[in-house]
C-alpha cells in the first residue's frame, strides 16, 4: 500500500466533517448491546488518530496501528496534545503482532478497501482473530456497490479550503467494481502554491464474500448496518459497518479459565 505521505499532510483538514465523536459513541454502545468488553481495543489502519482519541475518552485501552510513518507522526503529536494515553505501533493489518490479547479490534473509514485484494483482506481478518480474546468483537467497514458504482464512479470532485485546493479525479473499473482516485493538493505558502500528488485504488468485496472471509477467519457477524447508526443497510447505503465477535474453540475457552457449561 502507499505510504500516503502527501494524504497524511492533508488529512485531518479533508476529514473535518468525519463525526468521530459519533463514531465513537456508536461503537461504543455496540460493545455494550452486544456483550463486549470494554478493556484493550486496537484501532488498526488508525489514520492520525482521531478516532484513537475519541475512543479512549470513552475509557478504553486504546492501541493504533498504522503503516504510514506519516500518519502516525500526526497521530503521535495529536496524542502529545491532548495527554491520552494511547500507544501507536508502526504495523500493517496484514501482519499484526501484538503483546497480548484484545477485547475490541475496530478498522473504520473503508480501510479495508485499501488493501490491495481480497486476499489481502483475508489476511488482515486473520490477524484480528489471531490477537482477539475469545468471543472478543470486531467492527469494521466498507465501501458499499453504490458508492464504487454510483458515487465514486468516474466523476471529479474539487475541495476549496483557507489555503488549500484539491483536486478529486476517480476512475471505476467495470470489471472488478474497484476505483483508482487521484488526488492533487494545492497549498498556498507566502504567496506561493505547491503541488502535492497521490494515488490509490479501492477494492470492492461483494456481501457475500465477506460473509465468507468472516467465516473463515473465525467470526460470526451481529449485526450489518449502513453507516455508524442503527439504521439497516439498503441498496443505497455508501458504507457497510461489520459488528462481529470471534467463535472462540473450546480450547482458547479453557486456556483463558472460561466456563462453557451452561
């Protein structure tokens, strides 16, 4: 994946509408409705940290992980700001390595869609399930069909802020429902406009796919929703969120001193 040096730069000012707050209630209230435990929870492919933060006001043991150097240098300088305890590891989805197990693994704002293929995906679903507790829970999300087919599609988008422009051009592959975007920034310094460029492809996984990636990495799914809300996913949802919780064998059951006699 791209280190997305120039994107990290700009990102908490296109992100300025993100409900991070929301999002964090959300899951928060998930985790309770549907027996979680609100202990340890690793927001993977964190970004800089906004929901990070969000999520342990909330009272959780919060761990971000991110690829990006960039991204985790502003995650790290939000973090000093605030006086959160948060700690950040440098680490890919795909190839987790944690110190112990977790309650909570969230992977939000269609992250997901980044990873190169399917897969790929896989991969990171395992990894969640290697480090989760048993029956811990993981919430996800995903680009929905409509939004590759119908919103991002092939159309241009342009973004006027105080001292910066970008540029939004995409690129729908009929073939595969996956979507190049292309993005120019344009910064105003002392008079003067510098030009920042970057480029990334998002994946499309079917429904029924996922079903059977969760499956596979050891997961049962709770509950589908369209969006950070309660409202169910419909054709013209923009984003699928995955509320699971891991199938725990017997064997992890009897390793962490839980009774599975009813």
């Amino acid at each position: 994946m791209s280190g997305y040096a120039s994107f990290a730069y700009f990102y908490d000012r296109l992100t300025e509408n993100v409900d991070y707050r929301g999002m964090a209630a959300k899951i928060d209230e998930w985790v309770t409705r549907f027996g979680g435990r609100k202990g340890i929870l690793l927001d993977t492919a964190c970004g800089t940290g906004s929901l990070c933060m969000e999520l342990s006001k909330l009272g959780y043991d919060v761990i971000g992980t991110d690829s990006s150097e960039e991204m985790l240098g502003a995650a790290l300088d939000k973090k000093f700001d605030s006086g959160l305890s948060i700690q950040y590891l440098r680490q890919d989805m795909r190839s987790l390595d944690m110190y112990g197990t977790i309650d909570v693994t969230v992977c939000t704002l269609d992250s997901v869609n980044h990873l190169p293929d399917e897969e790929d995906a896989l991969k990171a679903f395992k990894c969640v399930s290697l480090f989760a507790f048993p029956d811990g829970m993981f919430i996800f999300d995903v680009n929905t069909l409509h939004k590759h087919r119908d919103v991002l599609a092939d159309n241009a988008f342009v973004y006027s802020l105080d001292g910066l422009y970008c540029g939004w051009q995409n690129e729908y592959d009929k073939a595969d429902s996956s979507v190049h975007i292309w993005l120019d920034f344009f910064e105003e310094e002392d008079g003067s406009w510098h030009r920042y460029s970057e480029d990334f492809r998002e994946i499309y996984i079917s429904p029924e796919r996922i079903e059977e990636m969760l499956r596979e990495a050891g997961f049962e799914i709770l509950g589908v929703f369209g969006g950070y809300t309660d409202e169910p996913l419909t054709e013209n949802s923009e984003r699928a969120v995955y509320v699971c919780r891991k199938v725990p064998t017997e064997q992890e059951l009897s390793d962490n001193g839980i009774n599975i006699q009813e």
